[in-house]
C-alpha cells in the first residue's frame, strides 16, 4: 500500500502541477510535442502500474479472507506442535 500512495502523489503531482503550469503559459503539444509525449508516457505508465497494484492487492485481501480460517487453524496447530514437543 506505501507503493501505491507513492505512485499516486507522483501522478497527482504530475497531472496538478505541470499540467496547470502549461495551461498558465500557453503551452500545448505542438509547442513541446517531446516533453509532452514523454510526460504523457509516464503518467500513463504510472496508471497503469497503480491499477495494476490495486488489483494485486484486491486478489491478496480476497485470498486472506477466503483462507482465514485455514491459516488460523495451520497456525494454531503449528504453534502447538512446536510448543508440545
């Protein structure tokens, strides 16, 4: 979860910021075709890594939840193995 905060201050930061900075001073793409490609490369990619993230972690909550009971009761028995021999 730090992970995906981190990568969502980042394209907060990106989109707020230099997006805002280039509306205040006129620029578009046709004046930084370069830059904006590249800036638009890495918002998108950092999207794309945030979504995939939060879908990872999605799948891990649901696996804790579905096998809850399996791994308190593994724990449970492995614990009093460990304790009663």
């Amino acid at each position: 979860m730090f992970i995906i905060g981190v990568i969502d201050i980042i394209i907060t930061n990106t989109n707020l910021t230099i997006t805002g900075y280039f509306s205040i001073a006129g620029i578009s793409y046709c004046s930084a075709p370069i830059f904006s490609s590249f800036l638009n490369f890495i918002t998108l990619t950092l999207w794309y890594a945030h979504c995939s993230l939060c879908i990872i972690l999605n799948f891990n909550r649901c696996c804790n939840l579905y096998f809850r009971r399996t791994m308190v009761s593994k724990s449970l028995i492995h614990s009093i193995t460990r304790d009663y021999t």
